[in-house]
C-alpha cells in the first residue's frame, strides 16, 4: 500500500508510534511518506521510507503562520503524485482536519485517497475535547474512513466526550523487541546504588512531583539514584523539590535523549505515575528491556501493566502505597529478578510489533474496501441533531 504518515515530531509518545509505525511498514514492503514540518527525531532512514517537509510559509500579515493549511496542501501534493491509499493522522489535533482537507481538495473523482485517524489520548482528553477544538475535532473525526484508538480506555473516553456512533477501533501501542530488549543490562545492583527512571514531557498529568516524593521515601531505606529523561513545564519546578527534599545530589535530568533503550536497560525501576494514560508506551518500551514498572492504577496503563507480573500498580498520588511498592520490589532480588523476567515476556508476548502492526495492516486494507458515503458527511451533533 502508498501510505503516508503525520504526527508530532516531538519526543512524545504519538509521534514515537507514528515514527516507528512508518519505518514497521517501510520495512514491510508498504511505499510510506511521513509528512511534518520537522523530521521525527525517531525516524531513521531506510527503503520505501521517504519524509516530506511542510513548509510554514511566514509573512508579516500571520501573527500565527497557518501550520493546518501548509501541511493540508503538502498532504494532498504528495497524495497527488504518488497516488495514496491511505492518509494516516495521529494525533487528532490538527493532523485529521488537515488530512480531510487534503481529501477534499483531490476530490473522489481526481484521487479517491482514504483518511484515518489514531487516537493517542491528550487530543482526545484534553485538548480535543477543550472548547475551543471540540466541534472542529469530532467533525473531523466523523469525516475520516477509519478511526483507532490506543486503548479501550481511550476508545471508552473517545466514544462518551465527542458522543461518537460508533467506538474507534482499538490498535494498541507496540514495541520493536530487537530494539528493546534486556541483552547488556544492568543486573541486581551488588553493593552499586539502585538506578529508579523516569521518561516524559514534564507536563501536570504527569505527576513528577510524585516521582520526586517516592524517590526521596526510597532514598531513607536504600543506597539509590534517579534519572529524569525529559523537558517541559514542571521540570525546574520538579528540579526545586528535589533539592528541597535533599535528594538533588542523586538525581539527574538529563533532558530529551533520543536513544532510550539503553537507560531502560542501565535502570531498575521505571517509574510513570500520572494521573492518567491512555497507554502509557514508555512503560512497555522499559518493560521489553526487562525493567519492571511502577505504575498508577488509572485510565490505560491498566492494559498495559498486570499488578505484580513484571510491574505494579497502585492508586494515582498514594505516596506512601507507591513507596513501599518499589521499596518491596528492590529489597528483594529474587523478586526483582523474576518481575524482570516477567516483565520482558509480557511486552514480547502482548505487545511486541510483529503481532499488533498487522492490525494496521487489515485495518487498512478494510477501510479501503469502504465507500465513500459509509463515511459520516453530515455535520450531525449528539444523537444526530444539527449542532
Ligand atoms: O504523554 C503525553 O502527554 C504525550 C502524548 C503524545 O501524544 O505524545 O502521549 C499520549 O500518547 C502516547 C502514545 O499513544 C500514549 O502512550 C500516552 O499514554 C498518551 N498520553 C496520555 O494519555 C497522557
């Protein structure tokens, strides 16, 4: 198939899925074309895998120089040229309406390309359903041939914010387990400190003062360290707790890294206690490299973390739960050992790239067996009235 692929090209977990989704399909024979204004910094070069960059026209009369608009008409130029099958947003916010704008510029007869949209949560929970996007993203939601979701918490959330008629289709995350895997890491520490990590965009769903406290709590009953891989809003602020709780000399952030598997492997426990996830990728990615997780019981990292099989899970900002839960784990390295195992086993045997990319792969191929008027072309509000 000719697919192309847009996504954020930022280090976040929906342009990660994107990037690695486009480089599964290259390597499966698929023609596929990543279209961003920034090429992805998890893209690596390879056949039948060619990017396409948006250009942001400026001109002094755009105070906001129209992203939506470049990236629609490079849309409908590369589907032009090389006669696409697919159009494949992630990220609701803006990809789908681009990409629906791009079909509408083809028109059916020109070059009937198909669009589909993933889900990956924040543009769904947060933004997308804020006021200000909400009627532009379930319009265009409604408009694409196919819609999936990471998770069935997210396909539950997606269904009940925008009163959709019908769920997306769920497609997990997934993780190349010959990238991740736990060959060369570190084992049960032997007089060395504990090495405790955690991975994210530093925004307030993702709790990092709570990562700070349970680390500070670890810290009172063994020798340990924490890296911080990241950048965003609550990163100074996180930086100012932990010399506040006397733990900044063992705690290290290190910013964006685009190279992962490595710190998973060189780590112990990896820590992601936000307040939600649609899915949560960064825990499977360390869970792959045999690094057991500790996790927060909501939204979908309960898909993707089995309490006490390779992670655990406990209630969003119980400091004290959280910090008996690592505590328990790394005390013991007979236990610690065999949550590593089983952690490696369950992403492998659930999650690992070889099951779920050919779920895209019928998903597509289904959605281009769709005709045109099976799409929703009204635009309907709840329960079919005009909004
Ligand atoms: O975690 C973020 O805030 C970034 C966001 C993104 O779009 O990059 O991540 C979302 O998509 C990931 C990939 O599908 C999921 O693994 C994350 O759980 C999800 N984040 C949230 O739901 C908060």
């Amino acid at each position: 198939m000719k697919i192309a692929i847009s996504c954020h090209p930022s280090h976040g977990g929906s342009g990660v899925v994107a990037t690695e989704l486009a480089m599964a399909l290259a390597d499966r024979g698929h023609e596929v074309h990543v279209i961003c204004h920034t090429r992805p910094f998890r893209l690596v070069d390879r056949p039948r895998l060619h990017f396409h960059k948006v250009n942001i026209t400026a001109y002094p009369l755009f105070k906001y120089p129209p992203h939506d608009l470049c990236l629609a008409n490079k849309m409908a130029e590369v589907a032009a040229a090389e006669k696409l099958d697919i159009i494949h947003a992630h990220y609701a916010v803006p990809h789908t309406v681009s990409a629906i704008l791009a079909r509408e510029m083809l028109c059916v007869c020109e070059h009937p390309v198909k669009v589909v949209t993933t889900l990956h949560g924040t543009d769904i929970t947060l933004v997308g359903s804020h006021d200000d996007f909400r009627r532009v993203c379930r319009w265009s939601m409604l408009k694409c041939h196919g819609l999936t979701g990471v998770s069935d918490w997210l396909a539950e959330r997606t269904v009940q914010a925008f009163d959709l008629p019908d769920p997306p289709q769920v497609i997990a995350n997934f993780v190349d387990c010959d990238r991740f895997h736990p060959n060369g890491r570190a084992g049960y520490p032997d007089g060395q400190p504990f090495r405790l990590l955690h991975a994210s965009n530093f925004r307030p769903v993702k709790r990092v003062f709570d990562i700070i406290r349970v680390f500070e709590r670890v810290r009172r009953e063994i020798d340990a360290e924490l890296v911080m891989i990241g950048d965003g809003p609550e990163r100074g602020l996180a930086q100012e707790l932990a010399a506040e709780l006397g733990v900044c000399r063992y705690t290290q952030f290190i910013g964006n890294q685009a190279e992962m598997s490595q710190a998973y492997r060189d780590s112990h426990l990896y820590l992601l206690l936000s307040e939600y996830e649609s899915f949560g990728l960064s825990a499977l990615e360390a869970m792959a490299c045999g690094t057991p997780v500790l996790g927060t019981s909501s939204g979908g990292l309960r898909e993707v973390i089995v309490n006490e099989v390779g992670g655990m899970l406990r209630p969003v900002g119980d400091i004290e739960a959280l910090s008996r839960a690592a505590l328990d784990i790394l005390k013991d390295a007979d236990n610690w050992q065999c949550q590593s195992r089983q952690a490696r086993d369950f992403a492998r045997a659930t999650f690992c790239m070889t099951k779920i990319v050919p779920q895209y792969e019928a998903f597509y191929r289904q959605v281009m067996e769709r005709e045109e008027h099976e799409v929703h072309t009204q635009h309907s509000g709840p329960r079919g009235t005009t909004e």
